[in-house]
C-alpha cells in the first residue's frame, strides 16, 4: 500500500504511519532527550532501513530465475529501478545509512544547506550529484518541519529530470507535507511519524529538537 495517500486524512495529532511496533519504539527512543548521540545515530540508521523496506514495495518489479544448488529454478520479483539515495548533510546521515543499507546499489549524492534561524530560510552551501535522468530518487532527511531545505533539493533534482522523486524521513510535521504536495503531488513522502504543528521557529512539536545537534553535538 502506498501510505503516502493517508496524508490527505492527517488530523491535527501525532500519530505513525506506519502500523510496525518496533518501528513506533525506535521513534520514542529518538524523542527521548536522555538518548545519547550514538544511541540516536544507531535508532535513526534502524528507521531508515524499516521505511526502505516498505518504499521497495512501491517499486517497480521484475521476475527473476536462479537455479540453486538443487539444480531447479526458483523465480522471485526483484527491484526494477535505478534507484539514486540522497541526503542533507548532516543531520540525515544516519538516516540515509539506513536507507543505503537495504538498496547498496544505489548511486548516492549529497546536499549542504544552512538555514537561517531568523527567516528559517535554509541556503545551498554544496551539492554533489550524480546523473538522475529517468532515475529513482530517494531523499533521505531526519525531519521534514517547514520543507524549506526539502524543496531546495527538489527543485535542484527536478532540473535534472528523475523518473520519480520520493522522500524519506522521520517524522514529519503536517505543515511540511503539505508544503512538498503542493509544489508537486507526485512526490512520495514517507515519514515513520506524523507530528500537528511546528513552533514559532520552525521546529517539529512534539518532535525530537535539533537533529544534527542529537547526532553530532552542538554545532
């Protein structure tokens, strides 16, 4: 199933997305403000690879032949995509790992941005591409709150002509889905959670705080 589709029926609560106990419990373990960095880094790794599982559900297929041992053939659906994973350095690292980890084929590049706390306006810094034409783009990032550093690497990704685009994240404020739907509706957004509203200054309530500052210390 395509959980994307359920964020026209967001309500104004947090809730998952995704109906995977253990997924929920990594989540709870990533707001706890008593988890330490390393600790936050592994959870973060280990959503990454539950969400790449249920993207690949959503990907193409092909059917597959492989003899065995038992010189018999045995026929399985396998990934049919040239499949690009990129993140926003540095708090979707972790992350994206956990995404790198289930697709290890996959070509990768990367984005650095700078958000400006007063306008919340998050700058490019660095980009690091591979080609994307025709290809499958997974945007890995811990939190998608305001969307602002989201759509920046859209809008660089799209230039570029992908086959599809789909993101990749956390949790994922309301306001920020909706801001990502609306400049293009065939983007695939796929939180572990969902959280109401976000603060005066751009940050996901209930959220986790800063993820780059849980990752890696204070900047």
């Amino acid at each position: 199933m395509n959980k994307f589709i359920l964020f026209f029926f967001i309500q104004i609560f947090a809730f998952s997305v995704f109906a995977n106990p253990i997924l929920e419990s990594l989540v709870y373990k990533i707001r706890d403000p008593q988890t330490n960095k390393e600790e936050f880094r592994k959870h973060l790794k280990k959503i990454g690879e539950y969400i790449a599982y249920d993207v690949a559900e959503d990907l193409n297929t092909k059917k597959q032949n492989i003899e065995t041992v038992m010189q018999v053939d045995a026929e399985h659906n396998l990934v049919d995509e040239e499949i690009v994973l990129l993140t926003i350095l540095r708090a979707g690292l972790p992350l994206f790992n956990g995404v790198f980890k289930v697709f290890p084929e996959a070509e990768a590049g990367f984005f650095a941005m700078q958000r400006n706390e007063k306008t919340l306006i998050a700058s490019i810094e660095y980009v690091a591409l591979p080609p994307l034409e025709n290809k499958t783009v997974i945007i890995a990032d811990t939190m998608l709150a305001t969307a602002g550093s989201i759509l920046n690497a859209v809008k660089i990704v799209e230039k570029r002509n992908p086959k599809q685009i789909i993101v990749v994240c956390a949790i994922a404020a309301k306001d920020g889905i909706e801001a990502v739907l609306e400049h293009n509706k065939d983007i695939k957004i796929y939180p572990a959670y969902v959280d109401p509203v976000l603060n005066e200054v751009g940050y996901i309530v209930p959220g986790l705080g800063d993820a780059g500052d849980r990752c890696y210390g204070n900047k």
